[in-house]
C-alpha cells in the first residue's frame, strides 16, 4: 500500500499551477485532497478552477474535495476544514501554497496591495494551519509544508519590495515556529522554495511573459520536492528552509534538466537566491 494511500491534504491555492501539480503527484500515489481556493469560474487568463482540478486529480487516482475558499475569510477556512474531515475523516497534512505577490517600492505599493499580499501570505496561512491543527495533531505523520523562501536579509531583497518580502519572510518564519512549537507532538512544519522560477500564470501574465517562461522549471519539480518531504517519518524532516533542489538531491535525484520548460536552456533564479 502506498504511504499516501487514505492520507488527506488540504492544498490552498490548488486549482492551478504549483498548487494543481503538488495535488496531482499526491493523487497518484492514491492521497484525498481538498481543493481549497477561490477559483470557482474560468478566467482565461488564469485557466482552471477547484472542479476542474478536482476532476483531474481523480483521474489521477485520489479523491478529491473541491471547496471554495478565500483564506482571508477565516469563515471559508472553518468551512474547508470541516467538510475536510466530513468526507475524508481527518487531516494529515497542509499546504500553505495560496499566495499573493506585488514586486512594488514603498511608494508604489497601495495600501490595499499591502493589505491583500499580508491578508493572504501571513493572516490567511496562520489562520488555515490554526485550524487544521486539531486534526494534525491526532494524524499519526502530520506535515505543515509552507510555499516560501529562506529567510536572506541582504539589504537588496528588503529594498527591492519591501512589502512582498516582509510577507514571504513571515510565511517562512511561521513555518520554522511550528517546527518548535510542535515538535514534542511530532508534527513536522518546513518551508519549501523553487531554486528557478516555475512557469506558473504568475509569471506569465505579471513578471517576466514569454520570456521568463522559457527561462523557468515547470511545476513537476516542486509536486516532486513535497513527494520526498511528505515521505518523510513523524519529526524526521522539520525545521528547515528548504530549496527544490536541495531536496531532491537527498532524494537522489539529480538530473533537472528535465524540469526546465526549455531543457538546456538558460533559467532564472527566483527570488531571494
């Protein structure tokens, strides 16, 4: 039987992108997921939705649990969570992968853009591992994995936007507190971060266009990152701040080229490397 096999994982932000190919490796392996997000209609420009994903993670052998939710209504998450447990009985693991970005200076950055990236990044990601957790706690291999990047205080990376990296440096150090605080409970928390840019809509349609997609890894990479992560025993893998391919060599895998949209192409490091 597959380790994943009757594991249930709650993936914020999962109907496309990284979230979407995280939800679908897991379901291969035969893991329930909720789809929590708040894509409930297409936009072209996006492409997907949670029914549309859930449809494909059960083709890809899991069940799934498509629920709208917008993690700055703590309402929504309550709700997630509790039709989570409804259908599949528990929780054994979260993903804090929904996320908002706005690459903007102190003067450029309106107040609802601050307000929306630390509503979502901080609040929303603290709020959705709030109340998870009674059920973490009583899963016997619980994980808290958190989409966000080591914590790097050269000047340039708080210089740059300020706003958006003060968010992601919470998500980060939100992660590593719950290492600490849970680790006699035996519930493993970590930060993951991309060492490339991943094509994802992002990318796309606000950072870099074309250009920066034929320039980054797909998804793939990161969905197989969280596969070894989540492998991992009861506290074994905790407390750390995680890069793609630092894990995947522990894993023994060594060979990215596959990963890039463009194999043997040029790629671009993400942010904050």
């Amino acid at each position: 039987m597959s380790l994943f096999q009757n594991r249930t994982f709650l993936i914020t932000g999962g109907s496309r992108g990284i979230g979407k190919a995280i939800a679908l490796k897991l379901a291969a392996a035969g893991a329930n997921i909720t789809i929590a997000a708040k894509s409930v209609e297409e936009n072209p420009k996006l492409g997907g939705t949670i029914f549309s994903a859930a449809e494909e993670i059960e083709k890809a052998g899991g069940k799934a649990l498509p629920v709208p939710c917008d993690i700055r209504n703590e309402e929504m998450i309550q709700d997630a969570v509790a039709q989570t447990v409804s259908v599949f009985g528990g929780i054994d693991g979260v993903i804090n992968n929904a996320s908002a970005i706005s690459l903007t200076n102190t003067e450029d950055t309106e107040s609802k853009r601050f307000d929306l990236m630390h509503d979502i990044n901080v609040r929303g990601t603290f709020l959705v591992t709030k109340h998870c957790l009674p059920y973490l706690l009583r899963s016997r291999n619980a994980h808290i994995l958190t989409l966000s990047p080591p914590v790097d205080l050269q000047p340039r990376w708080l210089g740059a936007h300020i706003a958006y990296t003060l968010s992601k440096y919470n998500m980060t150090m939100m992660a590593m507190g719950w290492a600490e605080e849970f680790k006699q409970d035996g519930i493993s928390s970590n930060s993951l971060w991309p060492v490339t840019t991943i094509a994802t809509a992002a990318v796309n349609n606000l950072l870099g266009g074309e250009y920066l997609m034929q320039r980054s890894r797909k998804p793939d990479i990161l969905a197989d990152a969280v596969f070894y992560i989540l492998q991992q025993g009861p506290g074994k893998l905790s407390g750390r701040q995680l890069l793609d391919e630092t894990i995947l060599k522990e894993a023994g895998i060594t060979d990215f080229d596959t990963y890039a949209v463009n194999p043997g192409g040029s790629l671009q490091k993400d942010l904050f490397l």
